[in-house]
C-alpha cells in the first residue's frame, strides 16, 4: 500500500507542474493573440492554430479570458500583474480539484470527452475559470496516462524491459534461418522419398497388380503373413505361389513401409533373413544413444563424469569393454559446449568407433599409420593409448576435412602426431615401414542410417560397387605400408561403417589373395563373426575371426572390424593369383546365373530333396578343393623362395672361385714364370727335400758308430 501512495502523491506533483507551466504560457500567448487581434491580424490566427494541438485550442477559446470575460483594452502593467497573481491562484485552485476529479475517474476515456466538449462548447459546472477545452489538454493524454498508472506496479519489473541488442537480433535472425533451412530440407527429403516410393510402385505394378494400392497398416500385415509362411513353407504356402515370389512380395513390403529403394531393401533382406529384417529396420528408424570418450591425456574417467554430473549431465560408464567411454543419458546444457569439451578433456564419439582402436591396440614407441583419420576421433584414441610417444601419421585424402583434424588434435593435446594430406592408394610410394596401420575406410555408411536417413533412398548398386572398388585398392596399400618384419607389429585393421558383405568379406578375402596376410583374433569382447557362406559365395574360413556390431542386436552403429597380420613383404606371383581371380570370377557368374527352382510337382520332392542334397555336396567340394589350392599357393611360394635362396648361394660361391683364379694369375704373371717353369721348380723342391731326408738318415746311422 506504501507504493501505491507515493505513485499517487508523484502522478499528482506532475500534473500540477504541467498544469501551472500551460496556465502561464497561455496568459503570455492570450496577450499577443489580443495585440494582433486588435491590429487586425485575424488571419493569422489559423496558421498559429495549425502548428500544435495546444495552440489550436488557445484560438478557439480567443474571445475569452479565464473568467469567461473579454480583456479590457486599457489595462496597465501593475493591473495586468494583479489580475495575472488572481488568476492563478484560481487556477491552481481549479487544477487541484481537476486533479482530483481525475484520481476519481482514472480510467475514463480522455479523447472522447474531448470530441464532446469541441461538439458542445458549453462550460462544464462547478469548474469555474477552466473550461473544458482547457481540461482537455491539462489531462494527460492516454499513453502518458497509461504510463503514470504503470509507473509504481511496474517499479520492479522495469530492469527486465529493455530494447532488442544487435547481437540479440542476429542471433534470432540465424535461428530462424537454421529452421528454414531444415524445414525447406524436411520437406525436399519427404518430396525424394515420396517419389521413390512412386517410382517402386510404378516398377513393381506389373507383378504386384493391384496391390500397389493398399494401405500402410494392410501391407505391414501382410509382411507379417508372408514370413510366417517362410518359417514353414512346406504347410503354410499357397500352391500357386513359389517361394522367390513371396520373396519378392516381402522385399516389396520391406521397401514400402520402411521407406527404402528395392535394390537396398532387398540386400538387407539377404543379411539378415526373415523377422530380423524387420528389427534391423526398426533400429535403424531409432536414434543411438549419445556416448562420449574421456580424453586420458588430460583427465580420468572418473573426474569427467563428476564435473559434468555437476552441469546437470547424467552420465554412466558404458560397460566393461571400454574403460573411457561414458553414456549421456540426460543432459540439461549442450554436451559439445561445456568447458570440459572446450579443453578437449572428452571427445563426442560412437562407441561402435571404439573397436577399431581397441583391435588396433597400438603400444608407445610405435610407428602408426592411420590411412583416414579426418575428424580425428579415432586418431586421438591411438595418441592416448600411446600416451603421446612414437610417431602417429594422421592421413586424409579431402583437404576441406583437414581443418577439422588439426583442431580436433590440438584441442585434444596431441603431441606426436603428423597431419599428411595424400590419396591413400599412394601411400606406399611415400612412406613405408609402419608397425601398424588403420584403415576405417570409406564406404556406403548402411550401418548408420539412424544418423543418415538419406541412405535409404540414395545407395544404389552403382554406387556400392565403386565404393568397393576403391575399397580394395585403400587395403592394399595398407597392407604395403605396414613392415612384416616388425618386432612389435605387422597389424593391419580395416574397418567400416557398412554392413554389406561386398564392401566387408569381399574386399578382404580380395585381399588376402593378394598379399602375404592372415586374419587373427580382433580381441573384442563381443561381435557377430564374419561370413563364410553368404549366397553360394565362400570366403576363406579365416573370416569367422572377423566381428560385425549390429544396431539390433548390440544397440550400436553397425560395424565391421576385422585385425589382419601380415607375414611376409612382397606381392603373391602374379600367375597364381590370376587363376584364383578367374576361378572366383566363374563361381560368382554361375551363382548370378541361377534360376530359382521351378514349383516341385506332385511326387518329385524326393528328386528335389536329392538335387539340392547333391548341390550342396558340390559347394562343399569346391570350397575344400579351394582350400587345398591356397595352402598349395602357399607351399609353392615357400618352395620358390627356397630355389631362390639356393641359388643365391651357388652365385656366391661361383663369384669367389672366380676371384681367386684372377688372384693366382695375377701371382704368376708377377713372378715372370710360365706354368712349366712352375712345375720343374716344384720338382727340385721334391728333389731336395728327398736329399735333406737321405742325409740326416746316414748322419743318424754314422752316429752310433762314432760312440763306439
């Protein structure tokens, strides 16, 4: 109550010191009005009216003084100070009742009454000297009136009311264009999709019919229905459908509902055979948990979390497998903005890009290859785990990725690494002798499409295949870079976000055709093993040590890791390796060849039950006859490499019977003696030896005489 008081007392203070500084002006501007009017300067009037709201009511009000009356025209300068002192103690008498009458009707519209007083003209009662047109402008206007009501409600609040800043105003500019932009990229992403899905429609209306137009909910039930068939095909199927039909009405079902082109639906559909499809799918469609790496060269795990629990960030240690690595469960502040981040005590990072690293398990002193490093992640894993000591290549082939690498390893205390920019399939002609190399190569990224759901609609086959062609020729040249005769490595790690076998198994089985390598246990504590068998194509059994992370199964970004020791420096021969590839090429074209198995008729699944029995007899024998033939390779090349260092050794031996001979001509020609002369000087060397030997026999024999 104490507040509204004092606003009271200071709305009454203001209004009686403007209503006094008007009253005087007015006197002043009423003389001069009155001067002019008797010179007979009447139409200037209108022009003083015209330049304030004040005036023009100063000139409607001419004829008349305070007190209703006209100004006598022979008044003295003491009479005027008289009458002026008289008149505004009057004023100030009707102002104060003014102001009064204005605590009491503090909400009443002033601008009304003003258009009434102009209309009526007539003196309001009980106001005396003040008419209404003067009442009009000593009352505040509405806005000021708004003001001096709000002036002492709004005491405490006006600290909180100030005016937009220019950093304020850019920052909300920027907000709103960043959700422009991804509202306009929404909306492109949905138009691509929504056309694919036309153009899958279109492609299969000739075998699905009319089945292109059914709803979303009908055709996930019949997914449903059509792998429930598959589980038991022999009972559940319809007689005039074969079993490639129903699967192809499923990858058609796959592709619709989960918003993927054919050609990729239907790979997946390949790896992972039935409902785990659709789980797989699922996952995809659902983010991965936010996990981050704790940077031990500045920090512990352990501090980490307690300083960011601090900030109000829920973190939790990942698992067993990983000793830096710590869930974000909750996070109240941006987690790529705290101080900690700034000082690069942690780095965000999938914990799927853990493994590499951990297969890798690089050891201080070590020289270090990493063939793309860009952002930097698992670079500065190594650096940690080499406790910043040996020597670390951080390569990537894109220039624009190479900012972001060198602030990622400054930010995070790197010391012992070197940033190159070189095409990775050069490497080998500028750098060699690595004790272990790691290629996190480029691929499709079909293993993390929860963080890229443009996958779905843009990996074509096409694309694939390119992909796995520069694949192939990035792991050869890692393999060359890496130094077999290490004493403390000879690994080679290739790695990738993909799950597709030609980008995985495919490129490493090429490369141990290729190169004197071997698969070995990658040492990760968990991971589905590699494929052997996949579509009537067999990689080499040493593929089962190789791991793949399935986003369904472990709750991580797909991956595959796969840990490769080299054995020996140097190239297969060539020739060998030309057979093996022309064998793999014609198993590979009769397997794209095959016909799907015709519908068995009645009494002929005996027959069917012998071919595939027979068929599989034949694959069986083909992959030990394959098996055979690598382990012959192998022995031929032991062999070869024997005959080469045998006959080194004859070349040796050759060389220095050669030598000598030219030593012993040299000798001979010195002396000045024929080969004759050589001999019959040998023999009067015999000669007289024989005579030495005679002669001490007979002084041995005349000895004893001599005695007696």
């Amino acid at each position: 109550m104490g507040g509204t008081g004092k606003g009271k007392r200071r709305k009454r203070e203001k209004v009686i010191g403007t209503g006094l500084e008007h009253l005087s002006e007015f006197v002043e501007e009423k003389k001069v009005l009155k001067g002019k009017r008797r010179r007979g300067s009447s139409g200037e009037d209108g022009k003083v009216g015209k330049r304030k709201k004040r005036k023009s009511v100063i000139t409607e009000v001419e004829d008349e003084d305070l007190s209703g009356e006209e100004f006598p025209e022979d008044l003295s300068d003491e009479e005027e100070d008289v009458d002026r002192d008289d008149q505004r103690s009057g004023k100030n008498k009707e102002v104060l009742k003014d102001i009064e009458d204005f605590d009491e009707d503090e909400d009443e519209n002033v601008e009304i009454d003003d258009v009434e007083s102009e209309d009526s003209g007539a003196e309001v009662p009980g106001r005396g000297l003040i008419s209404d047109e003067n009442a009009t402008w000593l009352k505040p206007k509405h806005g000021k009136q708004q003001l001096l009501s709000d002036e002492d409600d709004d005491e405490d609040h006006d600290e909180d009311q100030f005016e937009e800043l220019e950093v304020e105003k850019q920052a909300r500019e920027l907000d709103e264009e960043d959700d422009r932009v991804r509202k306009e990229a929404d909306d492109e992403m949905r138009f691509n999709i929504e056309e694919t899905e036309k153009q899958a429609r279109l492609e299969s209306g000739a075998t699905a019919g009319g089945d292109a137009k059914l709803s979303r909910d009908e055709i996930a039930l019949r997914l449903r229905r059509n792998l429930a068939v598959l589980k038991d095909f022999k009972e559940l199927r319809d007689a005039d459908k074969s079993r490639s039909e129903y699967v192809a009405e499923i990858i058609e079902d796959l592709a619709e509902t989960y918003s993927y082109i054919p050609s990729l639906a239907e790979r997946f559909f390949d790896i992972f055979p039935n409902e785990q499809c659709i789980e797989f799918m699922e996952a995809m469609d659902n983010p991965r948990p936010l996990t981050i790496r704790a940077n031990t060269l500045k920090t512990r795990r352990r501090d980490l979390a307690q300083a960011l629990i601090g900030r109000g960030v829920n973190v939790d240690p990942i698992d067993k497998w990983s000793k830096v690595g710590l869930l974000v469960s909750e996070s109240q502040v941006p987690v790529g903005a705290t101080p900690e981040y700034l000082a690069g005590h942690y780095m965000i990072q999938a914990a799927s890009s853990f493994m590499p690293v951990i297969a890798l398990a690089p050891q201080p002193d070590e020289r270090v290859l990493d063939v793309a490093a860009a952002p930097g992640g698992k670079t500065q894993y190594i650096a940690a785990l080499m406790n910043n000591k040996g020597v670390l290549i951080a390569n990537d082939a894109k220039k624009e990725r190479i900012k972001a690498l060198v602030g990622n390893l400054q930010r995070m205390g790197v010391e012992n690494t070197i940033v190159s920019h070189y095409d990775g399939r050069k490497l080998p002609e500028v750098m060699k002798g690595f004790d272990r190399v790691l290629l996190d190569s480029p691929c499709s990224g079909t293993g993390i499409i929860s963080h890229d759901p443009s996958v779905k609609t843009q990996r074509t086959n096409e694309d694939i295949a390119r992909t796995v062609h520069l694949q192939k020729q990035l792991l050869l040249a890692a393999i060359d870079s890496c130094n077999a005769e290490s004493s403390s490595g000879g690994y080679v790690v290739y790695s990738t976000c993909s799950l597709m076998v030609d980008e995985n198994e495919e490129v490493v089985d090429y490369a141990l055709r290729k190169r004197f390598v071997k698969i070995v246990p990658a040492g990760l504590p968990f991971g589905v093993p590699g494929f052997v068998n996949f579509k009537g194509t067999r990689f080499n059994h040493q593929m089962l040590e190789a791991r793949r992370i399935y986003p369904h199964v472990h709750n991580l970004d797909g991956f595959f890791i796969c840990k490769l020791k080299k054995t020996k420096n140097g190239v297969r021969s060539k020739h060998v390796v030309d057979d093996i590839n022309a064998e793999k090429r014609e198993e590979s074209e009769t397997v794209d060849v095959q016909v799907p198995p015709a519908k068995p008729k009645p009494g002929t699944s005996k027959d069917a039950k012998k071919k595939t029995r027979l068929r599989d007899k034949d694959e069986k024998t083909r992959g030990r006859r394959r098996i055979k033939e690598e382990v012959a390779v192998d022995s031929e090349q032991n062999t070869n490499d024997e005959d080469k260092s045998a006959r080194v050794k004859t070349k040796k031996a050759e060389k220095e019977r050669k030598v000598k001979a030219k030593s012993s001509e040299r000798l001979e020609s010195e002396n000045g003696k024929s080969s004759k002369e050589a001999s019959n000087g040998l023999d009067n060397l015999k000669r007289k030896d024989k005579l030495k030997k005679l002669q001490k026999k007979l002084s041995k024999k005349a000895a004893p005489k001599s005695k007696s």
